[in-house]
C-alpha cells in the first residue's frame, strides 16, 4: 500500500501485506471503510462511497483466493506434476501443456467458454475430477468443500498431462450441467451469475456438488447401493460414456471396489482391458488405484501393456500414489 497516488505511481510502496494471511471486513459502524486484518496488525483504509468501498473489499478478496489457489497450484507442481495426475503424477511422455496453450486447448470448441457454475467469461480454474472449469470465485467455493468433492487447479499456472486436458475438453460445462442442473430449483436454489454474493454462490455450489440435489438419476440407478452402482461402473468404462461415469461417482460408486463375480478386478481393471484412455483418466482423478491388484495378481498397467496401448499403460504406471 502507498502514502499517496504519487508514490504509487513511483512503485514505492510503504510496505506489503501477503495476501496469504489476511482477512477484510467492513464496519457498519464506521462509513465507507473496511479493515485489513494480518498476523501483526489491522489497518483501516478509507474510501469516497459505499460502492467504492464495496468495489475495493470484492478486489482485496479476490487476490486472497488468487493467492490461495496460486499456492495450492505451486504445492501441486513441487509434488510432482500440476494437474498432470491423481496423486501427483506426471503425463505419459513426459510432456505437458501450460500457460496460454492450456486455456486455447481448454477453451476451444466453446466446451467452457463460461464458469461452470455462474456463467462468467474466460473462466481460468478448474475442477479436475468433475471435468468442469469455473471463475476464481467459484473455484474458492469447490476449494472449500474439499478434494473428496472437487480437486481445483488453475488452468494456467498447472501443467497438465494430454490425457487430462482431452478428458476435460471431452465432458464441457454444458455436458456436465446436463447432469449436475438436469432438476435446478430456481425459486430455492436460484442458479448464481457472475456478480452475485458469495453467500448466495456457496449456497447454490454447495447444494449443486456436495448435497447433489440438482443431480438427474437415470432409470434404475436412483436409489441403488453402493455394491451395485460399482457393478454398473464396470460396465460404462468399457465404453466412451464419460458422464455416465462422472453420475455413477457422483451417486456413490467405488472405483477402487474389486468385483467379487469379476475375479476381483476394479472399474479401471475393466478400462485398462478396453483400451480406455479417457474413462482410464476420469478414474484415477477420482481416486482409482492403478497398481490394485485383481484376483489374479494384475494391475490395470498389466491389462493396458497386455492390449499394446502404450501411452495408456505409461499414464497408468506414471500416476504416484502416496
């Protein structure tokens, strides 16, 4: 923060405050300001109106969860991989996609030309296992709700592995919507746009992924077990149906549950043996075990190398588990 506009345009700040580790809020009691609370102390910054402070306090917060996502993206890449793979893992050749290439290949075709969730433009975020991309303020929203809901990484600032990024332009928002919106409740549960409250957005996104109350159950799916819609999961791998696969997850399937009447193999066992590439990549994102062992001591690695697909049996054996 500066003294004055002069120094401001100068570049000499008075100091700097790390995002990271602070807080802002308005007092009603105190007109057109807001306070800035960090580890050492707070500081009060004084605007002209209401709508200057109101513009000033959505910008302060969304560098904190820049920031935030910024550091959960640079973890991710330390750890071996960026959006590459479950895990950490790397792409099966070794070369990855980022920057500005990832968002023309994400974006291309129109698949996510908006966020997933509230519709705003050139969404730059990204939720991996779900095959969707969102806003940085819905991004911070799935963050909150966990990885075992939604595992976020940012489009530019992770390098992603081909199998992903073509998993993820092969779902789409809209794809995907089909699904997660098939019973929206508007009145309840009104669909956010891009300038709505964070408390109305969390409410809807919440309600969306983590309560799944907008979600459609196909005939025969809605109320089944979770032995039984993990049965029904080996059957839609074999094939290239991505969003039956990403309903049947949704609605409780256990891609690690090895199949008792399939000599103990997994979903991504039957993948592997059906040359499936992206449903391969949709499993281990979300949590499928690529080195679990069937009934017969053989990994979906072994399946892939046995079918000659070489670049499926290398993402398989490059995913690291820990």
């Amino acid at each position: 923060y500066y003294k004055n506009y002069e120094d401001f345009k100068a570049g000499t700040p008075i100091n700097t405050i790390n995002t990271l580790t602070i807080s802002v809020k308005q007092n009603p009691s105190k007109k057109n300001c807001i306070e800035v609370v960090t580890l050492n102390r707070s500081f009060w910054f004084q605007g002209e109106s209401a709508q200057e402070i109101g513009e000033w306090t959505k910008a302060i917060q969304d560098s904190i969860l820049f920031s935030l996502n910024q550091n959960q993206s640079d973890k991710s890449r330390a750890q071996g991989g960026g959006a590459g793979g479950a895990g950490g893992a790397g792409s099966a050749g070794g070369a990855t996609i980022a920057g500005d290439r990832a968002m023309e290949m994400i974006t291309e075709h129109g698949r996510h030309a908006g966020c997933v969730d509230c519709g705003a433009p050139s969404p730059d975020w990204a939720s991996i296992n779900l095959g969707v991309v969102l806003c940085i303020e819905c991004s911070g929203i799935h963050r909150a709700m966990g990885v075992h809901v939604s595992k976020v990484r940012s489009v530019t600032l992770d390098e992603w592995a081909p199998e992903l990024m073509e998993m993820m332009k092969a779902i789409g928002n809209d794809t995907a919507n089909e699904f997660w919106e098939a019973m929206l409740e508007p009145e309840e549960y009104p669909k956010p746009g891009p300038r709505t409250e964070r408390a109305s957005r969390e409410r809807f996104v919440r309600a969306k992924y983590d309560e799944k109350r907008f979600v459609r159950r196909r005939e025969g799916v809605s109320g089944s077990g979770r032995e039984a819609l993990s049965e029904r999961l080996h059957d839609v791998v074999v094939s290239e149906d991505l969003m039956g696969t990403v309903e049947l997850l949704a609605l409780g399937a256990d891609p690690g549950l090895a199949s008792a009447a399939r000599e103990g193999r997994t979903a991504l066992h039957a993948a592997a043996m059906a040359s499936q590439l992206l449903q391969s990549e949709l499993l281990l994102q979300n949590g499928a075990d690529p080195h679990q062992l069937d009934g017969l001591g053989r990994s979906p690695v072994e399946y892939a190398e046995d079918n000659e697909q070489d670049d499926l049996a290398a993402r398989l054996s490059a995913t690291c588990w820990k």
